[in-house]
C-alpha cells in the first residue's frame, strides 16, 4: 500500500505475494499572524507544511522562473473546523452523550461546510492575484496561474531544489493566506512538483499484468501436508502453506457465525478500475463457495478519465480492487459494495473519492489498502485527509486503512517510521498476522505477520542461511507527528507511545486481520497469461491490504449485529472492548515461549509455470523485524483480531 496525490503519487498497501509490494498520507493547522516571507506584506496566516522539507538552503537552485506554470488546490476550512473535531470526537465516544447522533451530509454541510461568502472571498483573493479559477467545489478551490501569480497569492517565492538528482520547484518560506481569510482557507497543495510515489502502493486503462501462480504443494487447512524428507526447523518438520483460504474459513476464524453483513454497503477505494471484476467476482463466489451476487450488490464509481496512468502502474491496482472486493463478499456475504476508484494513485485524486462517499454518504464502512510512508507525509495534505475522516465520522462512516507491509520500515527506508493515513488519529489503521485455520474450520492461533525467508540448499539438507532474512511485515509504530488520540490513553503502553520531546503520540495499528501472503487468501482475477491472451487464474495472495478488507467485512457483521445501526468511527469502541473476549490477543509465540514457527513454500521461478523451474524456501512467521505481537496491546496487531465475541458484543 502507498502513496497518492497530483504532486504525489501513492503506493497500494499491497497486495503481497513472497515480499510486500510497497504503500498515503496526511494534517496541517493556520498558524498564528506572522511576518511573510520574501518582503511581502505582514498580517498572514501562515498555511504550515507547505514548504517541503527538502527545500533546504543547500539545495536551493535559485529563483523559479515568473512564467512557469502552476496548477494548485486550495482547501477550504469551512465555517467551524474546531467543532467539526469536537463533534466528530463525542458522536464517536461511547461514553459520550452524543454518541450515535450522526448528522446527514447535508447537516454536516449547512453546519460545518463552506458558506457562499468564504467561497467567494478565497475566489476573489485569488483572481486578483493573477491565478485563475478553474474549478470550484464545497470542499476547495483549484487554480492555475504563472509562478509570479502565485507568490503573489501566497506570499512566498518558489525557488528550485535538486532533489534525488532531479530538479523542482517549491515555496522557499512557508505560504499563507490573508488573515481575513484564516476561517476560510484550510491548506494549499500544488506549490510543489516534486512526485511522490505511492509504491505498491490517453485515458486509455492498459491490460491486466501478466500471470501469477502459486506452484504447490500445498496444504488445504495449516498444517495438513508436511514432507518428512525435508530439513526440520525450529526442532519440527514445517508444514506447507495453504493454497489459499477462502470465506468460509475467515468467517469461522472471526466469529462471522449467522450474521452475514444484510442491509450493511462497504465502500473500497483504490486508484483506476478493474475492466473484468464483476465477471471476476462472480466466478470466484461460484468456484470457492461464497453466495453468488445479488443484481447491484455490486456497483462501481468511477471518473470519467483517468491520469498518471504509467506512473501509477495503472494494471497494477486491478489485483488490489480485485483483492479488496473478493474479500469483503467472502467475509460478509450479504453486504452491498461499491467501489469508488480515483482517476490516478495521486492525492488529490484519492481524496476526490474519499469526498464522494463522504458527500453521497455511499456507504458507512470504508476500505482503503493505499497509503504511504510517514516521511513523505506533508502536513498540507494531512489536513486534506482529516477533515474529511472527521466529516464522515460526524456522519457515522468509518474508515479502515492498511498499516502497511514493511514493517518498521527501516528495511526499506532506512528509518523506523509509521505508514500513512493509517498513522491518523481518524482512521482505524489494520495491521497484520499470520493464521492458522485447522481441519473443519477450527482456529487455532495466529502470530504477528512478519517474514524470514530462507531457502532450500541444492542438497536439500538444510535451510541456507536459517533462519534467513527478512521479507515483509505488517506496518506499525509510532507516528512523529501525530499526538497520542484519546482512546488510546491507558491502553497503549507508554513504553511504546512515548516519542522524546514530544510525550505521547499516535501508535499503530488499532486491530490486526490476516495479511501473511504465506497464510493468505485466495483470490480469482484476469490476468495476461504467458501466451498474451487474458484468462482466469486463481493465487494466494497477502498484505495489510487483505487485512483492511477483512476488517471492514467484520465491521459489516457487528454493524448488522446492531441491527444496522452505523458503528461509524470504530476506534473508541474498539478500544473499550481491549482485554475482553472480543479479541483473540495475538503474540509472535502462541505455541509458548520459544516455539517458533514456518511453513514451507514453492514458487515457480517466473511465477507462471515450471518452464524455468521452481525454488523450495522456508518462511518464519512472527518476525516482523522490530516489532513485536506481546501480550496486550502491541505495535504489530494493536488490541488484537477479533475473537468468536467480537461481533456478538455490537448487539445492544
């Protein structure tokens, strides 16, 4: 999962397959009245975030040209940002009076949106600046202009930056707005374009990217298939991974029992749309054992083009809709879906569609296996994000992110940092495990999702290098720039949540799902086979981006359990129901102290066919590079998955 925007592109969380594919991002505040930068006129409010953090002295290139175009996005702050926060907290606290007492679009609207006259304010400050207008929503304003035009907006100069041996322009000094209009003007974005990829994470969509299998052997439940001849680990012979589990095994292992998801719509958001997923869908329900669809159980939202197409990996995301629907259907069989893609990965576009279920109210539960890393994050794009989550909240519509399939992230960036928007205060962030479904669909435990891989010798005597390196992992952490939200206070141990200099802030995730690709679910796509022709073919598949859905499946459940009252922003109430028997407690060791696990696969080597053979490796479950799962809440699963008692304990 990862990154999006117009100026940044973002990543899918997932899907994994042997190692994560890569993952978005998000908050600002007005400042206090401050000097501008540049020599212009005092008496601003300065918009915070909005000069990059790359945009050092050492870096500077100089001036940007005056005639250099800029197209930007300005948000609107609406007329009551602060209550809209406060609303948003009490309607979602299940200790609070106004718990429940959600507002319709139209009253969030009339009482938190943008009046006609800040619309016409933020417009006139902007045309006399030189920009021009060139679309108008409730939610922001976008304009396109020269560079001199925008420096005159928004008090700044925009100077040019080498950055990772590119060079791009952004503001030199933090932009601002004028003071009368601190109530009125959010953020802006666009000032900058440097691209910032999401890594997985013509308007012309391209095919489905080429085939991937699973080689086998494998087993049919964990655990049913082991080959003696091969080398023991951690004192055992390791089992084979299952070919894929399927919705009658995750309803059973997360205390699905009778309830089915009725009268509940989930809404997934990805970037781009899968050209076969109703025809997908219905053959994969058919195949492994899920109700068939209902006519307009499934339904898509879609823009009428598309951009960033080559960048964004466009064929790319058709497994993560794919992924994404399959699971929901599996787990909560009855609910309706509605997918609503963006028109590219970037995060103006990804924000575009969160407006849409948040504006139509499309949906109460919402999907997202997308994000990026925290670093990337600009406090600008943040706000974006938060308002919205805090508008949808006031309307009873939760949102589910992925946490991430890196782990610590410093394998791959080299620090250790938190994922976004999972690292929001506003979102229940998911993160990962592995599963253990036995024989007649009984659970048996789970550990954290992280992965040392190790690979058969030629003698096949040993597992070289054991227990070998790491692969991937569920995302987790400490945010750096989130505070420590009330509903984790008293949960999340200070020995986790504490950040020097900063006390207490944000820790991710909230709740845990499946997400191990070794352990994963099975799903049915289109894909191009190795002869260019498209064709069905079914593969196991993993990532936090299986475990959003999964969540969000389950949250359909306890909604119905409620009998279709909205949870809405789940997170409070997620966390009052900690150390019941809502949750199954996930450790690395839920075999006991010591007893490590694996599991053992083969991959084609082209991960198509046996032409070019296959490779024997074994894969550790529970070693998600720092993290770890421990008892109580922890930094790789949160509270915990959801135990036989989670849904039952919604029912009033």
């Amino acid at each position: 999962m990862r990154s999006s925007r117009t100026r940044a592109l973002r990543v899918r969380t997932g899907p994994v397959w042997a190692a994560a594919l890569p993952l978005v991002a998000g908050a600002l505040a007005l400042g206090a009245p401050a000097a501008d930068a540049a020599g212009h006129d005092g008496g601003r409010h300065a918009l915070l975030g909005t000069k990059p953090l790359w945009a050092t002295s050492k870096t500077d290139q100089g001036a940007t040209a005056d005639s250099t175009g800029i197209t930007a996005r300005v948000y609107l702050a609406g007329r009551d940002a602060k209550g809209l926060a406060a609303y948003a907290r009490a309607v979602s606290d299940p200790r609070s009076a106004s718990y429940g007492k959600y507002l319709s679009a139209a009253q969030v609207r009339a009482r938190y949106g943008a009046t006609r006259a800040q619309i016409t304010q933020v417009t006139d400050w902007l045309t006399k600046s030189g920009l021009k207008v060139t679309g108008t929503t409730n939610r922001y304003v976008t304009v396109k202009g020269d560079a001199a035009a925008a420096e005159r907006a928004f008090a700044t100069d925009l100077h040019n930056y080498l950055k990772s041996g590119h060079t791009y322009h952004a503001p030199s000094a933090t932009a601002s707005a004028p003071a009368s209009l601190a109530d009125a003007v959010l953020t802006v974005t666009g000032l900058d374009n440097a691209p910032r990829f999401a890594r997985h994470h013509s308007s012309q969509l391209p095919p489905p990217s080429p085939v991937f299998r699973n080689s086998g052997p494998f087993s049919s439940y964990y655990g049913s298939r082991t080959d003696r001849g091969l080398p023991s680990a951690y004192g055992h012979k390791a089992p084979y991974a299952v070919k894929g589990y399927t919705g009658k095994q995750l309803r059973a292992a997360y205390g699905a029992k009778s309830w089915t998801g009725k009268g509940v719509t989930v809404a997934i958001t990805d970037a781009f749309a899968s050209p076969t997923i109703s025809r997908d869908a219905g053959k994969y329900a058919g195949r492994n054992g899920d109700p068939a669809y209902r006519s307009g159980q499934l339904s898509q939202v879609l823009p009428e083009k598309y951009s960033h197409i080559k960048e964004c990996d466009a064929a790319g995301w058709y497994g993560e809709e794919t992924l994404d629907v399959e699971a929901v259907h599996a787990v909560a069989p009855d609910s309706d879906i509605v997918y609503v893609g963006a028109s590219s990965c970037a995060d103006d576009d990804l924000l575009d569609s969160l407006g849409k279920i948040v504006d139509g109210h499309l949906a109460d539960i919402v999907s997202n296996s997308w994000g990026d890393i925290e670093a990337n994050e600009t406090p600008d794009v943040a706000a974006a994000y938060d308002q919205l989550f805090q508008q949808g909240a006031v309307q009873g519509i939760g949102f589910y992110f992925s946490s991430g399939d890196n782990g610590d992230e410093v394998a791959n960036t080299g620090i250790k940092q938190v994922d976004t928007p999972a690292n929001s205060a506003w979102v229940t962030a998911v993160g990962g495990t592995s599963l253990a479904v036995g024989k007649r669909d009984a659970y048996q435990w789970e550990t954290g999702w992280g992965t040392l891989k190790a690979t058969l010798s030629t003698d096949r005597e040993s597992w070289t290098g054991f227990p070998g390196a790491f692969t991937s992992g569920a995302g987790g952490g400490v945010s750096k720039t989130v505070p420590q939200p009330f509903y984790q206070r008293g949960v999340v141990p200070d020995s986790l949540s504490g950040v020097a200099l900063k006390g207490a802030m944000r820790t991710v995730p909230d709740i845990a799902a499946v997400a191990d690709p070794n352990t994963g679910f099975l799903v049915g796509q289109t894909q191009t086979l190795p002869d260019g022709k498209l064709g069905y073919d079914e593969y196991r598949i993993g990532g936090t981006s299986l475990a959003a859905p999964v969540i969000a499946g389950v949250q359909a459940l306890a909604q119905q359990a409620r009998h279709g009252v909205a949870i809405g922003f789940a997170n409070p109430a997620i966390y009052q129901r900690y150390g019941t028997a809502a949750y199954h407690d996930v450790t690395d060791h839920p075999l006991g102290a010591g007893r490590d696990l694996a599991v053992v696969r083969v991959d084609y080597v082209n991960g198509a066919d046996d032409s070019k053979g296959t490779t024997t490796s074994l894969r550790s479950l529970g070693k998600d590079s720092s993290l770890k799962a421990t008892v109580g809440y922890d930094d790789v699963t949160g509270v915990g998955s959801p135990g036989a008692g989670y849904v039952s304990s919604y029912r009033p």
